[in-house]
C-alpha cells in the first residue's frame, strides 16, 4: 500500500549544491533552507520573469519594425503573444500553488521576507519541471515515457517472479518527479525513490500527495522557445496532469511507494567514518535512468551502488541502467580549468571503460544495448529536437570468487 504521505523520510541533507551552490562559511542548516526558500521563490516569480522574457521584448521589438512589416504581422503576431501571456498565467498559477503547498510541507519560514531570492537560473529550472510534468505525469508524454521505462520494468518483471516482488526492494535514485518509481511500486515491488533536486521534490509532492482527481491541472509547456515550432498553436499546446491520480489510486496500488530527500550517495552510500547509512546491502535492485551521467565523480555513484545492493550471495543484487552519457559537469571543469572546489570536478568515461570499471568493482553484465534512441521531455510535433543514443543494462553483483568473462571482451 501506499503510505498517505511518501515524503515522510529525508535522510540526507545535501540539497543545496545543485540549486545555489555550496559553501563551506555557512551552517548546513541555513544552506539547506536557503536552497529550499530560493527555489520556492523561483517558482513564484516564474510568471513575472517569463512575461518579461518571452513577451514583453517581442512587443518592444514589433515596435521597432517599419511600417509596412507591422502591417504584414498584425493582428496575428499581438494576439500570439497575448496567447502565450495566457499560457504563462497559467502555468504560473500552478507553480505557485506548488510553492504554497510545498513551502507548508517543507517547513519554509514563513515570512516571505526571509527568503533567499531566485536566481535566473532557478527560474529555468522552473521552466524545465513544467516539461518534466509533461513527461512524467500526462497522457500525452507516454509514448516518451514508454521509451526508457518499459525496458526497465520489463527487464525486473523478468528477474522477479511476480510472487516475490511484494519483498522485493527497488530503489530508483535520480527519481525526478517519480513516475517510474510510482509504476514499479504498480507492478507489485516495495519502491523507493530519491531525488536531490528541489524543484523536483516539492513539485512531485504536490502531484503523488496533493492532486484529487485525474487531468485536475492543464500546463503549457513548449511556450518557452519560439524555435522550431509547425505553429503557433503547436507552441500553444496544452496538457493535463496527472494521467493518472496517485491519491485516487492509493487504494489500489500493487507494492509499497516511498520517496528520500537528499544525495543519493550520501543517503545509501558508505560513510567515511565506516558508520555505515544503515542501507548496506538492503536493495535487490536499483534502477537507474538518466541519471548516471549526473555524477561528479562516476565511481561514487558505482561505488554506493554496490555498497546498497543486496549481498552477492543471495543472487539478487541487479542494477538496471538506461540513459546516455551527456556528463553534466563536464563544461564546469572545461571552461574553469581548475579544481579550487570540488563542484569543478568531472570524470568522464567512454562507455567501454566504463564498463570495465563496473565490471572490476563487481558486476558481471547480463545484457548491454546500445544507440536506443530517445529524447527527453521533447515536443514531439517540433522541427527540431535533440535525441539521445541511450544504453541500456542489466548487470548483476558478481558472488564471491566467480569467474566471468568481461562483456567488453563478449561483443
């Protein structure tokens, strides 16, 4: 069953770099909770700073034109960017009330005044959550969903017969706003999700734990670029969420759905101080899609990995792996050159060192696909878009003493 409420648990408290940057002269505490206001904020003044963005210099510019070239785009191009203010407005009102409920539930101070303001930023990461509603939570984004995630299921319901799931632990780090952890607990698994970012953890609240009904919230979320749009109304195109209501569904939910708080190391991943994070080999499987290339250091994700799956002994210790390799960091340590601060560094490895690095940390590869392509929260009806050539894996904890042949050496 589905607890009533799934953000119960926040066992890490490392939230703050990937949202305002870190620094070692404040207290944690006031890190953390200047990370959270700040992205509140930027959620709140999405509407404010998208009229100002995308609106109010094309009508600035409209001015500027001859004559004879206003004549030309009048009325159309002013009642097309009425539209998108329309839109914005829209949105806007959503984003808030997920600021609202979020700041509630997250024990925001609650004078706005003490916030920490948003940066520009932030407020794109605004923008970038109302298309990863689109992907995660509407009828329309399924077929993009379909892509990276039924593999994924798929290749569990494959390892795990269907009576044993009920005690079968699936974690899903990077979980974003937690639609595959959300339909691997539907598939009768005791799910677990962990997301670092804000923006993804109060607005994925806001839907698993505070929408009543199915399609309850209409968004707009291609009116951000004017670029390689068929139309103006493909740019206009709207979409509801959720596709599927998790609260009207609680009832009926197959497995048990829970969702962390924090950095995925730091949450399951061995301490310094050999005191353990009490998730030492607790997991039969963890599944990992877009997100291993999120890392700064690659190793630290494969080294927690391995440390939270289940001893090798018990045969049941998969990671299952789909996405790229588009290293986040890589243009922080390119164009600062230095390593003054650890949030400069960036290992990146080509996929077949890449696999030998997990094979000799302990994994022995059961399946690798290559060049799966797909996009991310894209417009399907744009003229242009960026695909990805994604791998997909299963691999499994090596036992104790057993002999294997690399997988790079197999193909």
């Amino acid at each position: 069953m589905m607890d009533d409420e799934v953000f119960m648990s926040e066992h890490g408290h490392d939230l703050m770099e990937s949202e305002t940057g870190s620094s070692s002269a404040m207290p944690e505490e006031v890190l953390e909770q200047n990370a959270l206001t700040s992205t509140l904020n930027s959620m709140i003044v999405y509407g404010k700073a998208a009229h100002h963005n995308l609106t109010a210099p094309r009508r600035e510019a409209l001015t500027k034109l001859s004559r004879m070239h206003r004549t030309l785009l009048e009325p159309f191009y002013s009642d097309y960017l009425l539209s998108i203010d329309r839109a914005i407005d829209v949105n806007s009102q959503f984003m808030t009330l997920v600021a609202q409920i979020g700041a509630n539930n997250f024990e925001a101070p609650q004078e706005r005044q003490e916030w920490q303001g948003a940066t520009s930023i932030q407020v794109d990461h605004t923008k970038s959550t109302l298309k990863q509603l689109y992907r995660d939570w509407s009828m329309q984004g399924k077929s993009e969903r379909d892509v990276a995630y039924r593999p994924v299921i798929e290749a569990l319901n494959d390892l795990f017969e269907i009576n044993k799931r009920s005690e079968t632990h699936v974690l899903i780090p990077g979980a974003g706003l937690g639609r595959l952890a959300y339909d691997i607990a539907q598939e009768g698994y005791i799910s677990q999700a962990n997301e670092f970012s804000y923006h993804m953890l109060l607005t994925s609240d806001f839907v698993i734990n505070h929408t009543q009904t199915k399609n309850q919230y209409q968004l707009f979320p291609f009116i951000h670029s004017f670029s390689h749009n068929t139309s103006a109304k493909n740019q206009l195109q709207a979409v509801q969420i959720p596709d599927i209501c998790p609260s009207e569904n609680a009832g009926l939910i197959r497995g048990a759905f829970s969702f962390t708080a924090g950095s995925f190391t730091d949450v399951y991943g061995p301490k310094d101080d050999d005191a353990g994070s009490g998730m030492k080999n607790m997991w039969n499987a963890i599944v990992t899609v877009f997100f291993i290339d999120t890392a700064h250091n690659l190793l630290d994700y494969i080294d927690t990995i391995s440390y939270a799956l289940c001893d090798a002994s018990d045969g049941e210790g998969y990671w299952i792996n789909y996405g790229p390799l588009l290293y986040h960091f890589e243009d922080d340590l390119s164009n600062r050159g230095d390593l003054k601060s650890d949030s400069n560094l960036s290992i990146e490895l080509p996929l077949d060192k890449l696999v030998h690095v997990i094979e000799t940390a302990g994994f022995v590869f059961l399946r690798l696909e290559t060049k799966l392509k797909t996009t991310y929260a894209s417009d399907p009806q744009a003229m242009g878009s960026w695909i990805y050539d994604c791998v997909f894996w299963v691999a499994r904890k090596r036992k104790p003493g057993e002999v294997y042949e690399s997988f790079v050496d197999r193909v």
